[in-house]
C-alpha cells in the first residue's frame, strides 16, 4: 500500500514537471528590451510627433520571442499587431501612450511588458535653431532703399499653404495665398489679416520714417509674434549719424495683429517706386512661429469678468480665471501643481472662490491666500490647484481655473482687476508650473491685460 501512495505521488510530480515544461514557459515568458540599439523606444522616453518608433525585445537568452503588441494612447488603443518579433510603426499626434508586449505563450498578464513614453512637441523644439512666438528681423536696408526715393517702404505678406498635387506621384507644395490688413474699427491702427480678393484694394503695412534728434530714422528691426507686429529699433538716415541704431522705450506697435503660430508666411518689403521700376532692390523673408501648439489650442490664461453672476453668490463683482486648453497642456507635460495671483483694488472684500472641476481624470486640491501688495494699494489673491492620486470629481470638467466673488463698498468706485506677478520678488508671487518631478513646465501664456471694473 505504501509503494502503490508512493508510486502515485511520483507520477503526479513528473505530470506537474512535464506540464510546466511543455508550457514553454506559459505564464512565465520573460521579455527583455533591447537597450544596446538606440532605435528601440525605452520605458520613459520623451518622443516627437511624427517619430518611426520601434519596439524590439528577446528572451533573456537573446532568442526571438513571439508577443502581441498593442499600442494606446491616453488609455485607448490605436494599433495591435499579432504575432510579430518586433515592431516598426509611426506616431503622430501627442500624449501620453503605452506599448503592451505580450507572449503569444503566455497566460494571464502578467508575463506582458509595458513601455511608457510620452510624445510631445517640447522634445522637438531643442533641435530647432529659430523657433519660438518671437521672430526679429532687420529691415534697415529696405527702409533705407525707400527713404533715399523719398517713400515709405511697405510689406506685403503671403501665406505659405500646404498642397497636395495629384499626379502619377503625388506632390507636396506650398500655394501662396495673397495676404491684406484691415483696419476692422476705422481708428488708424491695422488689426486684421486676411486673405486678399483679386480687384479690391490690397493694404500692405506701412512702414513710417521718424524725427529724431540725429535726423529722420527708419525702422531698422520688426518683433513678430502671434499678437501684434511691432518696431523695435531706428536707424538713423541722414548727417553724420548714419547708421546710427536707437530704441523705442517700448516697441512701437505697428499691426494688431500677428502671425498665426506654426504657419508659414513670406513678405516682399517695397515702395511705389519699386512697383514702377521692379529692377530696383526689394527685401524678401520667410517667417514662421513656432510652438508646441497652434493659435487655437494656445493654453492660455486670462481674465472676463461675469455680468450676470447668480445673486446667490451674494458678489458684486464676479471674475472668472478662465484658461481653455490649460488642462490639456498640463496633462500633457504631467504638470502636478500650478499657481497664478490675480491682483484686485484693496476697497474691495474677496468674499469667496470657486473651484469647479479642472482636470479631466485627476484628483484636486485646491487653496488660495490673500497678501497685501506693500508697493500698491492692492491686494493679491494666491490661487493654487494640485493634482494628487485619487478618483476625480464627479461634476463635469471646467475652462474656469477659478471664480473670485468680490464685495463691493456701498461708495462708488472703479479700479483694475489683473493677473499679476511679482517684478521684485518681495513675496514671489506669481505663475509657477511644477511637473512630476518638481520641474518648472513653461509653455503657459499669461494674458496680464487687466479688466476695469467699476462698483
């Protein structure tokens, strides 16, 4: 009887042998990534839109190993390939992805390997030489060429638009659409940029010629940005200054308006002159802003002020801290605490904030403080939100940072409400961003134009 329990025991100890090793490892398959090519996308990397990415891994022993693969980005899956050794694929648009590498063998999850990486366009922008909201040219010698005609010289723009020709190859080309200023309020200053209707008046920006007590300067230097184009620098065009370079106090502003960020535009700088004689010199430039986003996903904060705020707030005056795409630009560069102050007129009481729901996915915390600004009269409001580890609010997602309810005085009064910074750094107050790893993110725009408010 004891040989026969003993017998039995062994059988089933070479069954379970057998079984685990026929498995070939179910359940237990161990993927190694290779590290030695640069190629393969590692755990934790930060990748451009628009990348080839590979994915290739072995068993311990170097030997190839069959996986499944499927590819999410922001917690969905955008591409799954079976059965393969390694893969070669392309990655357009930014976020946050996870590549899961699963053995075909394998049971369960648990044998899967996961890459975490993020694609953004920050890693981009450290290999481009001129990139930027911000482009200067030097526009002197035109300037100069117009003033020695006794003109002005002016600026013609086009636009650069991408354009596909359909033949046996198909082509990629860049299509100039003709550009006009408009002036939409009739008060003198250009605030519009449109495309131009053959047969109607085509407005270039005019470039003035300026008194100074050297001579008449022309404008030496143009800062172009997405909001406004601006003169930043003279040169001096007569008498012994010459060439003599001044600057504005603050730059001049000639256009209210600017460029569109990640477009690419070209402008021809002449006189009427030029137009007459076409063989006489004219200057010529491409321009192009770049940024992590485009004009319309610009994460921005900024300030409106509320005219018709519940009468259950109990606020006279009601601000909202409004920041659309804000929230997706954090989550993007996995920003964890932000921060901006607002300054408001000291007659006035903060009565209370408002927090709404920010952050689709993330759990919040939110706070304020309220210090006097001893250079002013004012008062500043600290606005603070972090994100922690948590299930995320229940109410819908919001594009208000936060909502400062204020109590009026009974006396009349008006004053400037704004977002605020601390140029002396007595309190450092101010816009601060901090990532996962307590680095500062940059890439937020403040828009510090104050509201006036009246009581």
């Amino acid at each position: 009887m004891k040989k026969l329990a003993l017998l039995t025991l062994m059988i089933a100890c070479v069954a379970f042998v057998f079984v685990s090793c026929a498995g070939g490892g179910a359940g237990g398959v161990d993927i190694v990534i290779n590290e030695n090519d640069p190629t393969v996308v590692k755990d934790g990397s930060t990748l451009a839109p628009n990348t080839m990415v590979k994915f290739a891994w072995t068993d311990p022993n170097g030997n190839p190993v069959t996986c499944d693969v499927i590819l999410e980005k922001d917690g969905v899956k955008v591409e799954e390939f079976e059965g393969v050794t390694e893969v070669l694929t392309g990655i357009r648009e930014e976020g946050h992805y996870k590549a899961y590498i699963i053995p075909v063998n394998a049971s369960g999850s648990r044998a899967a390997k996961i890459i975490r990486f993020t694609v953004n366009k920050m890693y981009e922008e450290l290999y481009k030489e001129d990139s930027g909201r911000y482009q200067w040219v030097d526009v002197s010698e035109a300037c100069y060429n117009a003033y020695l005609e006794e003109e002005n010289a002016k600026i013609y723009f086009y636009k650069l638009e991408g354009k596909v020709v359909e033949n046996i190859n198909p082509e990629n080309t860049n299509e100039m659409v003709y550009l006009t200023f408009v002036d939409s309020n009739s008060d003198g200053i250009l605030d519009g940029l449109q495309e131009w209707t053959p047969g109607e008046t085509r407005v270039p920006l005019t470039l003035p010629v300026f008194p100074t007590p050297w001579g008449l300067a022309v404008i030496k230097e143009i800062q172009y940005s997405d909001g406004s184009i601006k003169a930043t620098t003279v040169m001096v065009a007569e008498g012994e200054d010459l060439g003599l370079t001044l600057y504005f106090g603050s730059p001049l502003v000639l256009a209210e308006v600017g460029l569109q960020l990640n477009s690419l535009y070209s402008t021809i700088i002449k006189s009427d002159t030029y137009n007459s004689y076409p063989y006489l010199a004219y200057f010529e430039d491409n321009l192009y802003l770049s940024e992590r986003y485009d004009s319309d996903t610009m994460p921005e904060f900024s300030l409106i002020e509320e005219t018709n705020a519940s009468e259950s707030r109990g606020a006279s005056i009601t601000v909202n801290v409004t920041a659309p795409n804000v929230a997706d630009f954090a989550t993007l560069y996995n920003t964890e605490y932000m921060q901006i102050a607002v300054s408001y007129p000291a007659s006035l009481t903060l009565d209370t904030v408002d927090f709404d729901n920010f952050v689709e996915g993330s759990k919040e915390f939110t706070s304020y403080k309220i210090i006097d600004d001893i250079w002013s009269d004012d008062k500043i409001v600290l606005l603070y939100r972090g994100l922690v580890p948590g299930a995320d609010e229940l109410s819908a997602v919001s594009d208000f940072f936060a909502t400062l309810n204020f109590e009026a005085p009974d006396s009349a009064g008006n004053g400037e409400i704004g977002l605020a910074i601390d140029g002396d750094y007595t309190f450092a107050y101010g816009a601060m961003f901090r990532d996962n790893e307590n680095k500062h993110v940059d890439g937020f725009i403040m828009d510090y134009e104050p509201l006036a408010v009246t009581w």
